[in-house]
C-alpha cells in the first residue's frame, strides 16, 4: 500500500499535533506512550495518551473501507516512514523517555510497535524482539560446541 501525497500530508498534519500537546521542556515530566488507533471501516485514526485521552483524530480518505488483508501491515509501513520523517519533531516532545508510538486496531489491541525513543536509541522498524529466539539457539550452539 502505498499512501497518495494527501494521505501522506494528513499524517504530517496528525503527527505535528501530537508533538504540539507535549511542548519541549528541559525537564520533562509527563510520562506516556502515544496510541494510535485506526479503524479499517472508517478510515479513522485516533491519537490517544496511556490515560485514553484523545489527543487528535483525523480520517484517511483512502483508507476508509478498505478491504484489503493486509491492511495493517500497510499503514504499520507508512506510519512508519512518517514518524520516520519527522523523527527531529517527534524527539523534541516533552515526554520523558523511554516512550513508543504504538499501532491498535479499533478494537485496542496492539498491532506493531511504530517508534521507539530511548535517550540516544531510537528504533523505528520492526519487533524489537524479532529474531531474538534463533539468535539465542544459534549462541547456544555454539557455546555447547566449545563444551
């Protein structure tokens, strides 16, 4: 799924008013994830804090019906590459850190980590434990080929 030039200004649009309800500030003092939530049949996205207060919402025009399978793993991409754009915006919020931008569905449940910021750490890509499972069996083998 690749996003149209709208869509993709409307993201902008989402992402620079979330930034704006958390102003920089040397010592921050709010912590919170950002919930985004999105709904296939309305074409919805919500922004919401961990107390479930909406932050902003807008309608994704061309998301709205959409009925394609892998619906969520196209807007997981594309918001992806948006929180990716505008990383110096986002890093700038007045959030104490560790704070994620987490992906739901309209039913609250967690779809992907989108945005990960940890002081100098910041992982805008898949699960952080992906792969983890193969490299711990793969280490184990060879510790145990030592033996």
């Amino acid at each position: 799924m690749k996003p149209s030039e709208q869509t993709s200004q409307q993201l902008d649009r989402v992402i620079r008013k979330i930034a704006q309800k958390f102003p920089y500030s040397d010592e921050p003092t709010r912590l919170t994830d950002i919930h985004l939530r999105v709904s296939q049949e309305s074409g919805e996205m919500l922004a919401f804090d961990d107390d479930d207060n909406e932050i902003t919402r807008c309608v994704i025009e061309e998301w709205i019906d959409n009925k394609d399978d892998n619906f969520y793993a196209g807007v997981t991409t594309i918001l992806r590459q948006s929180l990716k754009k505008l990383s110096k915006v986002i890093d700038k919020m007045g959030i104490l850190k560790p704070y994620s931008f987490v992906l739901e569905d309209d039913e609250k449940e967690n779809i992907a980590e989108l945005y990960i910021a940890d002081d100098d750490t910041i992982i805008i890509s898949g699960d952080l434990m992906e792969g983890l499972d193969k490299d711990l069996d793969h280490f184990f083998d060879e510790l145990m080929k030592d033996q």
